[in-house]
C-alpha cells in the first residue's frame, strides 16, 4: 500500500517540484484514470483527459470548487477530527 506521502515524494522526484495543489496527482477518474487537476480562472478541480482531451475528453464532466473543497478536506488531512 502507497501512503499519500509516497506518492507526492514520487511526482516530485519524476518532475521535480512537489504539486501545487493539495489533490494533485493523488485522485484519478474512475471513468478513464486522468489526473485531478485545477483549471480555469475560478480555480476548480477537473480531470485533465475532460480539459485537454479535445475529441478523446472523457465523459466525466465533474467540477469542484478549490478553495471549497481544500478547506472540506484539511482537518482531515492534518489529523484533526
């Protein structure tokens, strides 16, 4: 089993530089296994296939609000109840 630790330590490692954002490179679609990214001006958590996929853009239209979901998900994150 990978800890989530592990796996930011391995993208770091094969781009050099740690995500930006808390999700990154830790969720994957279930529909077709891209990356959660964040993209546009207000900032949302898409998947990278819908964004860069052009004819090929996965069917998984789901969007998420940054900031909203980081701060849903920090306790959590930090060990907090």
């Amino acid at each position: 089993m990978t800890c989530l630790g592990d796996s930011r330590r391995l993208q770091a490692r094969a781009t050099g530089a740690y995500p930006k954002y808390l999700l990154s490179g830790i969720v994957r679609c279930g529909v077709c296994g891209s990356n959660l990214v964040v993209s546009g001006p207000r900032q949302a958590y898409v998947y990278a296939s819908r964004v860069n996929g052009g004819l090929h853009a996965c069917a998984n239209k789901l969007r998420l609000p940054r900031v909203r979901l980081e701060k849903q998900l920090q306790p959590a994150a930090i060990g907090e109840s």
